[in-house]
C-alpha cells in the first residue's frame, strides 16, 4: 500500500503548475505530469481524481499565504479607514503576484475552451476575495465604523478601485509590478472614496432644506390689462411683460 505524503503532494503540485503555465492547461495531460513527476498515473490519481482539481490544488498554493492576511485583516479596535487601508494593500499584493498574473493570464487564454478551468479560478480567487471583502463591510456595518446600504455593493466598488490603474496594465503585459509606493497611493485613494461615501457623519447629514424660490408665474406676475385702462396704458403692460418673457429665454 502506497503512502501518501504532503511532501509527495506538493511535489506534483508544483511541477503540473509549471507544466501549466509553460503549454497550456489544455495541452498537459495526467500522463505527462505524472511521468514528470516520476511515477505512475494511479499514484498521481491517488492524490488528485482528476486534472480539474490538480489545477485548483496549484492556484489554491499559489495565493494561500497571501490570502491568510487578507482573513485576519479585521481588528476591533481600528477605524474603518485604517481597516481598509491594510484589506487593500494585502489584496493587491496578492492580486499582483507574478504567479497569480501568470495564472490569471492563463485562464483567460483557455476560457472557450476549458470553462471547468473558468469557474475553479474564479470561485478560488475572485469571489473568495469579494466574499472576504463582504464579510470585512458586514463587520463594519454592524460596529457602526461604515454605514453601506449594501454591503456587497460598496464591496465591489472597494475591489474595483483597489484595482483601478494597477491591474490591467500589469495583465496585459503593458505595465511591471507596481512599487509599495504606488499600491499605497491606489489604496489611500480609494478608502478616502469610500469613508467618504460611506462614513456614519455622512449617514447623519438631514437634508438641506432647500430655499423655496417664488415661481416664474409669480415672479412675472404683473396686473393684466384691463378692458378700461387706456390703450396706451395697456399696450406698455403688454410690452413690459413680453420684455420679461424673452429675458427668461436668453
């Protein structure tokens, strides 16, 4: 009987990762790996049942150190712009990996083709990060430090900031990994977007009451020509009020 060890399964894991990376996810077979990793396929079958979950056992290892600050960021006694100060950079130095950018890239290059490999990256990385995100706004929401309508919303607008100028560049090759100092700046920026929308003084504004204007019918009100009022009289009211009439119009 086989044993079966961490050691072993990090093995494999890291040689099928760098076979997916270099030719695809499509061109890599279970046989391939497994005469990479030097045995037979039951026994790379014994660890993995199926390609599917070697490929989400790689990105899973690719980001999980990097995810685990992201699942401590809440502490009680910071306020919300320190919170999300710390959520934000740990996210984007996880978002900007260069494995993570390289997985990311992968995936999109395979999307028509394997959408199994589609829905494991996108339920491992981003709705894992935008459910931590949720959980982050909930927490908040109930201490009273932000006040979002809809928790999800204001979750999505912070991770779309978050990435706002950084991201793309880097995914499609144009831009290199940003510095701290940049990341820094993104992040500053986007918390002050959002303690601002979404801060408890905001929530506590009344209304301004708004200053009632008299109406343009009352403001142009004048006496209407009367029937008995001489002519004259009555034609210089009628001129006075077309004159205002146009006034209005320019």
């Amino acid at each position: 009987m086989r044993v079966r060890t961490q050691a072993k399964r990090q093995a494999i894991v890291d040689i099928a990762g760098s076979m997916f990376l270099r030719h695809g996810y499509a061109q890599v077979s279970m046989a391939a790996v497994a005469a990479e990793v030097g045995g037979s396929k039951g026994t790379l079958y014994g660890y993995f049942p199926s390609k599917a979950d070697l490929f989400a056992a790689f990105v899973v290892q690719a980001g999980d150190d990097a995810f685990t600050p992201l699942m401590e960021v809440i502490d009680k006694e910071q306020d919300a712009a320190n919170t999300l100060k710390a959520l934000g950079m740990n996210y984007l130095r996880l978002l900007l990996r260069p494995k993570i950018i390289a997985i990311t890239r992968l995936v999109v290059s395979e999307a028509g083709r394997a959408t199994d490999l589609s829905a494991i990256y996108f339920d491992i990385g981003p709705r894992r990060v935008l459910d931590r995100f949720i959980q982050v706004f909930e927490a908040m929401k109930i201490s009273g430090k932000l006040v979002p309508p809809d928790s999800a919303k204001a979750a999505r607008e912070f991770k779309a900031l978050c990435e706002a100028g950084l991201y793309e560049p880097v995914l499609l090759g144009i831009a290199g990994i940003p510095s701290e100092s940049d990341m820094e700046a993104n992040v500053a920026a986007t918390v002050d977007i959002i303690c601002s929308r979404y801060g408890p003084t905001r929530s506590r504004r009344q209304p301004k009451t708004a200053i009632k204007q008299p109406s343009a019918t009352h403001a142009t009100r004048r006496k209407l020509p009367q029937e008995d009022e001489p002519l004259d009289q009555q034609n210089d009211l009628v001129a006075e009020k077309a004159h205002r009439v146009a006034s209005y119009r320019i």
